[in-house]
C-alpha cells in the first residue's frame, strides 16, 4: 500500500504537467487568433484633442476658483471666531454661503462635464462625415475635370451664368441621363454643359458599393460661369 502511495503522487503531477504542455498552447493559440481576427480602428480625433484640452483648462480654473472660494471661506471662519462673541450672528451666515458656492461649482463642473460629451460626440462624427468626403473628393474632382476638359464655351457664356444638371450614372461609370434643372437663363450656355457631360461618356467611380450609391449613382452637378471661364 505503501508502495502505492509512492508511485501515485509522481503520476498525478506527470499528468498535471503534460495537460499543461498540451492545454495551455492551445489556448495561447486560439487567444491569438482571436485577436488577429478583430479590426481595430483607429479614432482620428484631431479636433477631439483640441476640446480635450480645452476642457482640461476650464476643469483646472474652476478647481482654482473652488479651492480659492474655500480658502477664503476659512479664513472668513478664522476671523469670525476670533471675533465670535462680538459678532455671532455673522459666523453664522458664513456656512451657508459657503456650501452654496461649493454646490453652485458643483452643479457648474457637471454641466461642463455634459457640454464636453456632447460636444465630443459631435466632432467625432462630423470627423467620419468628412473622412468620407475626403476618400469622395477626388472622384469628384475628377468627374468635374473630365467635363470641364469637354466643355466648348459658346460665344454668349458670362460669368455670372448657372447651370445646375441632375446626373445619374451606371455602377460601372457610365452615363445613365442628364437633365437640367436649373437653367442659366441662356440655352445656349445650358447646351453646352449637357454636351460637355454627354462627351465624358464613362466617369471613374468608387469601387465600393454603399459610397458608389450613396454619392455618385445620382447627384447634381453645378457649372458655374465664373469658374469656367478663367
């Protein structure tokens, strides 16, 4: 019985051991599979950063203005006990200032605390709206080129004349229709922007679906005089 004593602690670690060689790599394994499977996104809080900081500023004055408040309020309370059977009724109405002011840079630093969220919140949007007007622009820029390379200025274009076209496109880039919406007063103008944009045929566009249908299935297009003619 003895014997088997013996042998019975060895095993039992033996065993523990290999279920940790075996175990604990897989683990290891699948822990970092998992976390190569996860995309991480990378905020771009420019303007975040700057609030940030502001919001820091106004935290660190308003902790200034508190701990001055306080001061004073102690040596308000210093001055009145010195002078407490004097003037009793004044040591009274101290605490109570006091404990206002605390409560009123409290009530202060929680609405400051909520402007900033909110605040925060709205900047980080509009920064992934312009994030995706940024990846947009240089299609963009590169329809209106395309026309503008097209376009023949008639001999009764001026400057101040707008013409606005609703421009609708194919998946593939290609012209669907042209229509104008708002005209510029002069046909001739008018003529010439819908010709131009008929000449491009076949506009480079995003790759990706929801951008594609989102901005350049179908949009409006402004030809302005005063840009055209330079």
């Amino acid at each position: 019985m003895n014997r088997l004593s013996s042998y019975t602690l060895p095993f039992v670690l033996s065993l523990l051991l290999h279920v940790v060689v075996i175990v604990v790599p897989v683990v290891i394994t699948r822990s970092f599979s998992l976390i190569d499977d996860v995309t991480v996104f990378e905020p771009k809080a420019i303007r975040a950063t700057l609030l940030v900081a502001e919001f820091d500023r106004a935290r660190s004055a308003t902790y200034d203005v508190q701990d001055t408040a306080v001061s004073l309020g102690s040596e308000g309370l210093e001055n009145q006990t010195k002078l407490g059977q004097q003037e009793p009724d004044s040591v009274m109405e101290i605490k109570p200032n006091i404990e206002n002011e605390k409560k009123r840079l409290q009530t202060l630093e929680e609405l400051r605390n909520s402007t900033f969220d909110e605040s925060l919140q709205r900047e980080l949007q509009l920064l992934a709206e312009n994030e995706l007007d940024e990846e947009s622009a240089s299609y963009v820029n590169a329809i209106y080129s395309a026309i503008v390379l097209r376009w023949s200025r008639p001999p009764s274009a001026r400057k101040e004349m707008e013409t606005l076209l609703s421009v609708e496109l194919f998946p593939n880039g290609e012209l669907n229709t042209v229509n104008v919406i708002e005209s510029s007063g002069n046909d001739a103008f008018d003529r010439s922007t819908l010709s131009a944009v008929k000449a491009v045929g076949s506009f480079s566009v995003p790759d990706d679906k929801d951008v594609f249908e989102a901005k350049f299935r179908k949009f409006n297009l402004r030809f302005r005089g005063e840009d055209l003619l330079r």
